[in-house]
C-alpha cells in the first residue's frame, strides 16, 4: 500500500507539471539562433519545432529583432476547445502556419469525436489545459506545405493519423509509430512510464502538446516526411464518413484484432459497444472469426451493432452476468477477450471510490472480468486506453491461467493502407457506427450526447463545411445520421436527415 501511495504521488506529481502548449499567443524571437519564446525563456530543443521560425508569420521588428509567430493572428478559425470538466467551448483562434519544414497544413473538412475524447471531456485524462485545441481523428484538404515535404502537395485529399510519428526512428522503423522516440518531448510521461510515446494531436500535454484537429484548420508535423508518414491520401470520389475513421478508430479496432490474431474459427468476446468495440466485431468478421460476442449495458449499442453485423451474439451486462453467459456460448472461454472500454468506466463501488479518492488512477474491475472470462492460455487484447494505476488487478488468475496481454496505442500508419483498399472494396464499412453529423458549432452537444449516451448516438463526426471539400452528396446540413439502417450503411454518409 505504501508502495502505492508512493507511486501515486509521483504519479499525481508528474501530471500536475504540465507541457508548455503549442500556444497561440506564443512567438518565436529569432536572435540569431536562440530560439525563445516571446517571454524571452528558451524553447525547449525537441523535434516538433525543430526547424526553428520556418514560415512562421512576422509579428514585429525592432532593434535587429524579428518576433514571427507561429500562428497567423490575421487569419482566423474555428476551434473546438477544452475549458474543464465537461466545458467543450468553440472558440475563434488564430491560423496554424507552417514552422517546421516537414509541416503540412490542412483544412479539415470532417473530424470526429472519439472515446478518448471523452476521457478529456470528463477531467479523467491528467495534464489538459484551459483552451487547448482538442481532435484527433480528422481529415481534410493540404492547404500548405513545407519545402521538406515530398509525397503530398497542396490540394491533395488526405486523412491524418491520430499519432505523429517521424518515420526515421527506432520505433518507426520497425512499425511501432504510436511508439515513435522523438515526436513528443514531454519529461512528464517519461516520468511516468520510463519513456516516451509518440505525440498525439489534440490530447493532453504528456502527449506533445499538439494542437488538436477539431478545428477548420490544423497543422500535421512531419505530414508527407519520409514515407508520407502522417497522412493518408485518399481518392476524391469516396465520401469523408467512409474514410474518417481510418484515422483512428476503424484502425484501432482492427489493431485489437491483429493484437488477438483473430482468424478463422477464433471465438471473440469483445468488451465495449461503442465505435471501437463494435467495430472490432465487424473486423473480426471480416477476419472469419467463428463466434463473436459483443458485451455492455447499453442495449441501443448492442441492438445497432446486431442489426449490422450477421450472426453477432450480444450480452448486456445490466441484465445478465457475464460469466455464464459467456460460459454458455463458449464452454472454457472465448479465445480471444477484447478491452475496448477504457480506464473510466468502473464496474464496481469500490474501484469507483478508489478512483474518487485517488487511491488509484485506473480501474481493474474490466480487464478482471477479461482474465476471469478467457479461456486458459487465451489472449486479451486491450485497445482501451489506460493511464496510471490500478489496484486489485487479478495477476494470480493472470499468471495461473497462462493468458497473454496485449495492448497499445495503435500503430495507424502500419494499417491504413490495407484499410483503405478494403474500404474501397466494400469489404469493410466504417460508417456502421456513425449516427450523427453535426456542424462544428455544435460539438459541445456532440461531446455531451456521446458521453451520456443519449439520442442514440455512438459516433458523431463535426462538419466545418469549408467550400469544396466533399464529393457531391456528403455535405453535412447536421443532425442525426438517418441512412444507417441496417444493410444500407454504405449510403449512411451521403444520406443525412
Ligand atoms: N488504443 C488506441 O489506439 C485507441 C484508439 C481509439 C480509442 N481508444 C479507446 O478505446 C476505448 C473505446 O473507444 P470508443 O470510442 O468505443 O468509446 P466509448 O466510450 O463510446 O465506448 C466504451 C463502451 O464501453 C461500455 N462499457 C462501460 N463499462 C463496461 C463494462 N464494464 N463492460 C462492457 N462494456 C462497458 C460503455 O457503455 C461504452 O458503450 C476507449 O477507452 C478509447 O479511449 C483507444
Ligand atoms: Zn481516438
Ligand atoms: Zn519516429
């Protein structure tokens, strides 16, 4: 216990340092080499702003000193913003500009919410700050790009990664982009877990305080360096809501079943029925997985995904015990147990008090229940996102039964490829899960419907509706997503009520 409180404290230590953000109101002082910020303290050297005051805009001359910034204060967007606990505010900020020269800019024509936002929404994720620009999973137009960058141009259609990598690393190398070495400088997380994993747009600071995608514009690091490592393109004649979702979550979702290696005559039981969970059944079809089972307590979620995905089996979890009900299906245990819920939602009073208390960060109560349902010698694979501690984690079950672990943050750029083509083919739909559209201006009620899972909503993408950015037929006039009965989701996107 003490050794616990000793790792919570240094935990709650390291989260409450906070990064310095990627600030707007933040100008580079060119000084004949020393960068400093406006304030006159040196910039941190970390690879995000690696190529110095490059295309930054000049604010002001005097006495031999340039200030460039690394916005544009005279060009201005919409942004969604983070101001507390369930305080999403769209706010008018100023213009990203190219201020590295591996940099894209982009002009976004559809982002998305994801569970990960939410843990954001709810306060839950350690080191936001007021006014950070939040998204992750967005695509859009190259409106501008640095002399570095070769495989993208202006005008080109593309989707982004929700992790920035730089493509050249160790990690990179070898695939393992979400564990790129050199694209988030933030001490913080290399205190809290021995080192430091890829930046990510728009979420907390111990991800690299990058300005998120939500946004009308956004700038993508390292967008089209090397192996147009950060963005995707994509054909112009598919709409947005069929190729958003490679960005993140319809990529996650196959990862989790990469994680299992879930094949033909796998048994899946798959925590979790939101976009990731329900997803990652469908990906297991795809797959030739033999049994699939999707579990929750929100039966709307659970009726959505069986109406789209043949031959799914569903458990909610309000009504019935996991355990055997599971058992029914798979005497001994499913082979495979999929996370995809994440470190918020606790089943039990006393992780919800141990959490209320920091005692712990985490709860265990889900991948318990995961190591308690797989069968002996099964794997769990966990997309749900964790970030701290947790008591009571049932290792002994863990270690007695011989499961395997698998997790991650996911490596998007390893699979979006082979997504995109199967998307064109039809053989992978993205879209079953989204059913809602709204304009950007409306992303604090997106934020709160997909949180309090209310209007029967599981994914909801904003629309910034900038001029020519979709193929005919998929603008978004907002509102409820009305295509996506079951068996038509390929028209959802371009059918909107
Ligand atoms: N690993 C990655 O790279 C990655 C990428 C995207 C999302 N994520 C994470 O994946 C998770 C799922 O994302 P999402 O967009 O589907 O989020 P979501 O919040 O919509 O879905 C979570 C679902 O879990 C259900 N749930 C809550 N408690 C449960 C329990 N005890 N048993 C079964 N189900 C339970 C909720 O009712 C909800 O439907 C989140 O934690 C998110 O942060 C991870
Ligand atoms: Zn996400
Ligand atoms: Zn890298």
């Amino acid at each position: 216990m003490a050794a616990i409180s000793q790792g919570m404290s240094k935990l709650g230590a390291a989260v409450g340092l906070g990064g310095g953000r990627d600030d707007d109101t933040r100008a580079q002082v060119d000084t004949g080499g020393n960068l400093q910020d406006f304030m006159g303290h040196p910039f941190e050297k970390n690879t995000q702003r690696s190529g110095g005051n490059l295309g930054g805009k000049v604010v002001r001359t005097s006495g031999g000193v340039t200030v460039t910034s690394n916005k544009d204060p005279d060009r201005r967007m919409r942004a969604v913003t983070w101001h507390g606990p369930r305080q999403m505010v769209v706010e008018e900020r100023p213009r990203p500009l190219i201020t590295d020269p591996t940099d894209a800019v982009l002009r976004v024509t559809s982002s998305a919410v994801c569970g990960s936002d939410l843990h954001l929404y709810l306060g839950s994720a350690p080191g936001m700050q007021r006014g950070d620009v939040v998204g992750h999973e967005f695509m859009g137009f190259v409106e501008e790009v640095g002399p570095e960058v070769k495989h993208v141009k202006k005008g080109d259609r593309v989707v982004a990664c929700f992790d920035i990598a730089c493509g050249r690393c160790r990690s990179c190398s070898r695939g393992a982009f979400s564990g790129c070495d050199v694209t988030n400088s933030s001490k913080d997380q290399e205190m809290m877990y021995g080192a430091r994993t890829a930046g990510l747009f728009g979420y907390a600071h111990v991800t690299g305080s990058y300005e998120g995608g939500q946004a009308d514009f956004v700038r993508v690091p390292f967008g089209g360096a090397g192996a147009d490592v950060n963005l995707l393109q994509v054909p112009s004649d598919i709409p947005d809501n069929k190729l958003l979702l490679l960005s993140d979550i319809m990529s996650t979702a196959w990862f989790a079943t990469e994680l299992g290696a879930v094949g033909p005559g796998t048994s899946v039981a798959i925590w979790g029925a939101g976009p990731g969970g329900i997803l990652a059944a469908h990906s297991a079809q795809v797959r030739g997985a033999r049994d699939i089972v999707l579990i929750d307590n929100q039966q709307y979620r659970l009726d959505h995904a069986a109406a789209r995905i043949p031959g799914l089996t569903t458990i909610n979890f309000g009504k019935e015990k996991v355990k055997p009900a599971l058992e029914r299906l798979f005497p001994g245990g499913p082979d495979v147990c999929i996370e995809a819920v994440g470190f918020h939602y606790c089943k039990s009073m006393a992780h919800a008090a141990m959490v209320k208390t920091l005692l712990e960060t985490d709860t265990a109560d889900i991948l318990n229940e995961l190591i308690y349902c797989c069968r002996k010698g099964g794997t769990i694979a966990c997309i749900g996102v964790y970030v701290g501690l947790v008591n009571g984690f049932n290792i002994g079950a863990f270690m007695e039964k011989g499961l395997t672990l698998k997790a991650g943050q996911t490596p998007v750029q390893k699979y979006w490829g082979q997504l995109l083509e199967m998307v064109k083919s039809g053989k992978l739909d993205p879209t079953m899960v989204i059913t809602h559209e709204l304009p950007i201006e409306d992303a604090p009620r997106a934020y709160k419907i997909f949180n309090d899972k209310t209007d029967g909503c599981i994914k909801v993408v904003l629309k910034t509706g900038t001029t020519g950015s979709e193929p005919p037929g998929a603008t978004a006039t907002g509102g409820q997503v009305s295509g996506s009965e079951p068996g038509t989701a390929a028209s959802a996107s371009a059918t909107k009520a």
